[in-house]
C-alpha cells in the first residue's frame, strides 16, 4: 500500500479518539522539548563563554595582592603589589606582550541634573592590550597625562548613553565623586564578564589619577595598585609564565621560602572560565540524558495503547484481511500509526522548545542556542521509537487470522 495512504489512515485513526492519541504522545512531547532546551542552554552557555574569552583576550593572567605579615607576628589582608611590577616583568620576563597595573574604586558620576554610579579604573594605555579592548571614539592619553595624573577619563558604552544620550560626549566634564574630568574617549561595547558584571559601565583614567582622587593613597604602600593583569604572546606558555611571574615576584617581594602565606595569588582567568564551562556542560549533560528517559516511557506508553488499540480493532483487521489485505499490509498499517504519533509528538515538543527558549531569552536574559541538528535528531529519534515500540502491536495484528478476528467481540 502507498505510503501517503498509511499516513491518511494513521491520522484518521488518530483523529478518532484525539485526546488518548494527545495524551500518549505527552511522553515524546516532554522529551523532545526537553532534550531541545537543555541542549540550548549548554549551546547558550558555551556561546558566552567563547564571547567572554574573546572580549578579554587569550593568554591573559590576572595578579592579584594577598596576604602580607604585619607587626607582632601577625598576618592580614593588605596591599602587597605595586604598579613598578608590572615594568619589572616586560623587562626581565621572556613572552610577555603587556603588564598593567590597576586601581579601583567605585564613585557617583554626574553630567548636568543627571548622574549614574559606575566603577572607576585607574590603569595604562597598556590595558587596551591586556583586556583586547578598543575605543570606539577619542584618543588614548597622552604620557603628560598619565604622568601628571591629569582629570581626563575614558567612558564606557553605558555611562555614555544614561549621561549623553544621542549627544558626542567628547570634551564635556563630567564629576566623577569629588572632582571634574574630561571626557576624551568612549570605549567599544564589551558586554559583561565572567562574574557577569557589566564591563560597559565603567570610567577608566589615569592611575595616578584614580589614586588621588577616588581610592586615596595607601599611607603602608604609597604606589600600591589593586592588581596586575598580564597578557603572554601567542609563542609562550601560560604555564611556564605563571611560574616565571611567580619566582620574580617572590624575588622582589622577598617571600621566605617556609612563609605560610603568599602575599599574591595569580590566576588563568581564561582557564577559569573554561573550567566552569566544562562543568556547566556537564551538568546539562546529565539533565539531557534524564530528560531523554521521558522518550523511553512515552514509548513505552505508545505500545501500551498500540496493544490496546490492536485488540479494540480486531474486527476491523479481520475485514481488512477479509477483502484481500495482506498481513504486510496490517503490519505496515499499524507501524505507521506508531510512528506517526510519534513523530507529531517530536513536532509539538520542537514546538515547545522553540517557545521555552524564546521566554528564557526575552524575559529571564538567558543566552539560549537551538541547533538545527539537534532538532532533526530528536524527531528522527522519535521517529525510531515508534519503529521500535509500534513494532510488536503491529507484529501481533498482522498474525491474526481473519476469521477468529471477525468472530472477535
């Protein structure tokens, strides 16, 4: 019998009793949409990951101060690092591209009757190398600038558009805390980081700027930074690196061999954020593969109502046979049937994945990816569970005789 014809008497079949057929396709409906929108989010998550280690740069490690002994034996969290390390490294270190120190703090910034609270870096025309960041309108500053802790600042996308709106903020003052600045530059949209602060929502200036105006200067360590970020050539490896950084600073910082406390940590921040990546997919592994046992017993549940079905129609094969079908023919019928309800349940569960994710991106910011191929898997697999659930009640009604089914109640 033609193909198309099957799938005519299948649906018609179907059609009959809509909401047995509704509620044993719910199985494949859940999996399918299931499998599709955990699959999205690991696809989701990787994204950002690969755009986060894009917009921070490759090879870049990340100094940050530690522990430092004090008076009376005792140890505590203080400034440990200073801006000249950063010189100390390209200086004496193989493979390094740039080191940039950093100071920061957090102030109120005001243009006209509106102001905006933001983070506020004190650093080097260095971090455009270290962060792979660039502006999108305005200079760099100059050496006069840095040297003299001059009031010019460098703007992200976001002070830029609660500030100035569609207006070209460069050369306007804007009062960052206590004091004004300039506006010279505005830097390129960056998006949010691997903690998921927003990197937009920032004012970069000159570090010695930064640390007489807004963080202050540390009375204990007068040239102390924040941090240092280090970013190595693509020849070098992080590896060897870090443990070069790491023997230079204990050089300098005359860390005793036996001391309990390193007075700075160094991290592969890329190493970090791929580390977590690997986790999440993991765990969204982990989910795919429960929310794929809802496909085995939404088959199971197809050939419970096949079975069900053969029996509620055994006259009806019996006349079907009394007129000449074969018992291929039966075979095929109830095949069909099988898969057809499976297949419109993987339909309906793409369906319902498409408009999950569409709800989780719109109103819950998630970054969510739907993979065509994913999609064709999870019907063909479907499909393949009718075959193989549909295939003992289509076996068992081909076998029947035609007059024990036309005498059947």
């Amino acid at each position: 019998m033609n193909i198309f014809k099957l799938f005519k008497i299948a649906l018609t079949a179907l059609s009959l009793n809509v909401m047995r057929s509704i509620l044993t396709m719910l199985g494949i409906i859940i999996g399918v949409s299931a499998v599709i929108i955990m699959v999205a989010i690991g696809a989701g998550a990787q994204q950002e990951v690969d755009a986060q280690l894009e917009a921070m740069g490759s090879n870049v490690l990340m100094i940050f101060g530690g522990w430092n002994n004090r008076g009376g034996g005792g140890t505590a969290a203080v400034a440990t690092l200073q801006d000249k390390y950063a010189q100390m490294m390209i200086d004496e270190l193989y493979g390094i591209e740039a080191a940039t120190p950093y100071v920061s703090g957090r102030a109120q910034i005001i243009f006209g009757n509106l102001n905006w609270s933001a983070d506020v870096l004190g650093t080097t025309n260095d971090f455009f190398v270290t962060k792979n960041w660039n502006l999108l309108e305005g200079r760099e500053f100059t050496a006069a600038e840095m040297n003299s802790g001059e009031r010019v600042a460098l703007i992200g996308t976001i002070i830029r558009d609660e500030l100035f709106g569609a207006s070209n903020p460069i050369g306007q003052s804007i009062r960052v805390g206590t004091f004004n600045a300039t506006v010279i530059g505005v830097l390129e949209e960056k998006g949010p980081d691997a903690r998921g602060s927003d990197q937009d929502d920032v004012v970069v200036m000159p570090l010695k700027t930064v640390r007489n105006k807004v963080t202050g200067i540390n009375r204990n360590n007068p040239n102390s930074v924040s941090y240092l970020e280090v970013k190595g050539s693509d020849t070098v490896s992080m590896t060897y690196l870090e443990e070069e950084i790491d023997n230079l600073l204990r050089q300098v910082m005359k860390v005793a061999p036996d001391a309990e406390r390193d007075p700075f940590r160094i991290l592969d921040q890329a190493e970090r954020i791929e580390s977590r990546a690997e986790t999440q997919a993991i765990f969204n592994t982990l989910l795919a593969a429960v929310a794929s046992v809802s496909l085995i017993v939404g088959g199971i549940g197809i050939m419970n109502i096949m079975m069900v079905s053969v029996t509620e129609r055994t006259r009806e094969i019996g006349l079907r046979m009394a007129i000449g079908a074969k018992p291929d023919d039966i075979l095929n019928q109830f095949l069909v049937e099988a898969i057809t309800l499976c297949g419109v349940g993987g339909l309906i569960g793409v369906g319902i994945a498409y408009g999950v994710t569409y709800v989780m991106e719109t109103y819950f910011d998630m970054v969510t990816l739907i993979n065509p191929e994913i999609v064709l898997i999870s019907i063909g697999f479907s499909a393949l569970i009718g075959v193989f659930f549909g295939y003992y009640p289509a076996l068992k009604a081909s076998k029947l005789q035609p007059i024990d089914a036309l005498r059947y109640e």
